[in-house]
C-alpha cells in the first residue's frame, strides 16, 4: 500500500540540507508520497531506511536516463493520467532513426542533418533529442561504426536498435560513456543475454516484445535481476493498437500501481508515407509515451511533433509567460515604433513574429498581465491605462527613441484616452490582431 508523506518522513534524516533539491525533508516526503520524486534523490539516507520503506515509496512510473553529461535526457516518472489532474513531467523523447545499412557518407549526412535540426518557439529551443541507431543489416561491425558515427556527428544521446544481443553489446561497448539505450527487440527471445550486457555495461534498457502479458514478464524478471532503468516497448504497431497498449499500460502503472509496467513506453511511428507517421508520432506524444522513433528529418515534420509535445507538457497550472518588459526586435534606433502587449506568451510571440516579418526594428514593452492575453487581461482590470503608463515608465523606452508615441493593440482600443493622460504619449490604436502589424507598421508607422 502506498505510504502517505508522513510516514515516509519518519525515516528520512531530517537534516534540511536540499541535496535533494527540495528545501526541507517534509516536503522531499510529500513529494515521494506524490510520486514526484524517488528516494535515490536523498544522498544521505540510510540503507537501513531504504529498505523498510522499499517498493512502497518507488513513484508508480520508473525515472529513465540515457545520454551523458550535458546532453542527457530523463523520462518517466509520470504520476497521472490526465495532464489537469497536476501536469506531465518529463517531456516525449524525439528520436530519429538512422540505420547502418546506409553507406558511410549517407549516414554521416542524414546525422548532420539531424544534429541541424533546430527551432525557436514561445522562447524555447528545441531538437531531436535521440538518434536511434537501428541494426538493420544484422552485422555488428557495421552497426559498431554506425553507432560511433552517430555519436561523433549527431551529438546526441543514442539508442542502439537490436535484436541480437551480441550486436548490442558490441555497438554500447564502443560509446559505452556516451551512455546510451540498449534497445533489445524481441528481447524476450534472449532475456538473459540482453539483461547481462544491460547489467554488464550499467546501462538502461529497452525490452520489445509482444503484447501486454509478454512485456510485462520480461519486465518483471528483468526487475528481479537487479535492473531498474528500463523502457518497454510493443514494437511496431498499427496506430489504434499502439494508442491502446499505452493507455493500457499507463492505467495499470498509474491507477493499478502494477509495477511491471511502471516504466516508460517507447513507440516506433516510421512510416513510407510521412504524414502518416507525423500524425502517429504526435498521438504517441499526446497519450503518454515516453520515447517516439520516427524516420523523417524533414523540419517541418518534426516541427508538428515537437509543437505537439510542447503544448502537452506545458503546465496547465501556470499561464506560459515571458519577461515583462522591454524586448527589442532587431536594432531599434529613435525613429522605432513602441508597441505594448501583455506577457501571455502566445499574445507576445504572435506580435514579435509579425514584427520580424516586417522587418521595421522595434521595441515592444510587455506588460505584466500575469500571463493571461489582451482582452482576458483587459477584462480582469491587469492590462490598464495605468498599467500600461507603469510599464512605458519603467522600462524607460522614452531614452531609447525620439518620439512619443505608443501603439496599443486595436482590442483595447478604449483605453487610448485614459493611457494618453495617464502617461503623456500619444497613443495609435494598432490592428485589432497581430496579423495585421506587417500592413501597420509597413505603411502607416511614422514617428
Ligand atoms: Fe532531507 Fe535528504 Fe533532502 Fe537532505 S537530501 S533535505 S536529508 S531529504
């Protein structure tokens, strides 16, 4: 049965030291009761104490590290089934297959041109996070070299696809540092083999097997011989049965507490036809895979995917905002236009882009709305004259331009008289939408 904060705290060593990156051991407790975190977070607790509270106190899902150093990726550690009951913790691995049957320069080129892969949205940067290196020749000197090749290129953590466990072996030997994934499919046909090289090289492991049943007794005697960071995965599958196993296996690890599916699951979405396997690679996302393999690397593609997962795996809790303030687009000079927006960071990005498509360098002031957008903030009395008049104020915009002028958005259009003698600039109604701010500031901004 679980063991509530409480009784979990009893044993911890009630030093406060924040090793475990929580300022007290109450609250390291309420989070191991939460399963937010593990008891390995506590450097200093006693073995003693780690086994009377044992399995009882281990988070319903398995926290998963691959790669090494700075790049290193985690996944798992789930704690709910659905994102508005708290939030999902460790984003959707991207992975990216490449297989050792392409000749040296192809594989060399499609790595680069993963390792390329690179977008800028709401303020984060995001890639591929995976380069699975896939044994499809089923000779283990070529896939040694594809792994190393990977590695020196890509630069990015490393799952290493196999069925036989000797390729395995060999491939993880040579960037054993680097730490990667050893991907064993049809692990159930050699469980031993595979579990010694995971065991032997001290590193994660992915079982593929058939089914519900196959994958949670592989699981289950791979837990029994000591390992604990494991990924499953069903293989390749149709999309409905693929949606099915995850929600099944989620269930049982989150709402059934069935240890031998508290593990992340990895999904393969690789298809001949791309759109099929964008559309599958983002359901996989959305219903809680921990890793999704697909084959593309055209951007706009993983694009989709990796938008996918930032929305999911943003929290639902707080309002995704940016730095109230003063932003600059380009190199503003005197002459720049001004132009306020609130901090919601779909109202602020929308604006910012259409500025760069214009190409005109400006300064836009967010305004501290905590996060919520131009009208919703209008309406709860947080995007206001006097706000406004605070923010031009204190982000002292009027010593960065010659003019005095300020464009608010159209929506709040009825503020214009109240910002004007609050604040002592002229105030220009902009469009009512941020599509409208290339036309705007084209052919109708002059200072
Ligand atoms: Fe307490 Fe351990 Fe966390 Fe230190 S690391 S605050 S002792 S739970």
């Amino acid at each position: 049965m679980a063991l509530s904060g409480l009784e979990i705290y009893k044993y911890l060593p009630k030093e406060n030291c924040k090793e475990c990156g929580v300022a007290t051991c109450l609250a390291f407790a309420m989070k191991v009761a939460g399963g937010q975190a593990g008891l390995d977070a506590c450097p200093r607790l006693s073995d003693e104490a780690k086994t009377s509270l044992g399995e009882a106190s281990a988070p319903p899902q398995q926290l998963v590290r691959i790669g090494a150093g700075e790049k290193a990726i985690e996944i798992g550690q789930e704690t709910v089934l659905f994102r508005h009951e708290d939030k999902f913790h460790h984003p959707t691995a991207v992975a990216v297959c490449v297989n050792d049957g392409l000749d040296a320069s192809a594989l060399e080129e499609r790595c680069k041109a993963i390792a390329a892969l690179s977008f800028d949205r709401m303020g984060k940067t995001m890639g591929v996070d995976l380069v699975a290196v896939y044994n499809a020749s089923g000779d283990s000197g070529r896939f040694v070299e594809a792994a190393k090749t990977a590695n020196a290129t890509a630069k990015k953590p490393l799952a290493l696809i196999s069925p036989d466990p000797g390729g395995l072996r060999a491939a993880a030997e040579a960037v054993k540092n680097e730490r990667p994934l050893l991907w064993a499919m049809r692990a159930d046909q050699d469980l031993d083999a595979v579990i010694a090289a995971a065991k032997d090289l001290a590193l994660p492991l992915c079982l593929e097997a058939d089914g519900f049943e196959g994958l949670a007794a592989a699981a289950e005697k791979t837990r029994g011989a000591g390992l604990k960071e494991l990924v499953l995965s069903p293989g390749k599958t149709s999309t409905s049965a693929g949606l099915e196993f995850l929600a099944q296996s989620r269930r049982a690890a989150i709402a059934k507490k069935f240890r031998p599916m508290g593990f992340p699951i990895a999904m393969l979405a690789m298809d001949d036809d791309p759109l099929k396997a964008v559309v599958d690679a983002s359901w996989y996302v959305l219903k809680y895979a921990g890793i999704v393999v697909t084959n593309s690397v055209q951007p706009e593609q993983l694009l989709a995917i990796l938008t996918t997962r930032q929305d999911i795996y943003a929290d639902p809790q707080v309002p995704v905002q940016v730095t109230p303030g003063l932003h600059t687009v380009g190199d503003p000079g005197p002459n720049a236009p001004v132009l306020v927006t609130t901090n919601f960071a779909l109202s602020y990005y929308s604006v910012e882009s259409e500025v760069e498509s214009s190409r005109v360098a400006s300064n836009i002031i967010a305004v501290d709305t905590e996060g919520t957008s131009v009208l919703t903030a209008w309406a709860a009395d947080k995007f206001t004259a006097e706000s406004i008049a605070k923010a031009l104020s204190e982000t002292a915009v009027a010593e960065k331009v010659s003019h005095k002028k300020v464009v608010i958005p159209g929506l709040v259009a009825v503020l214009s008289g109240s910002l004007q003698d609050d604040s002592g600039w002229d105030v220009i109604v902009g469009p009512r939408e941020a599509s409208g701010l290339v036309s705007f500031l084209k052919s109708q901004w002059k200072a």
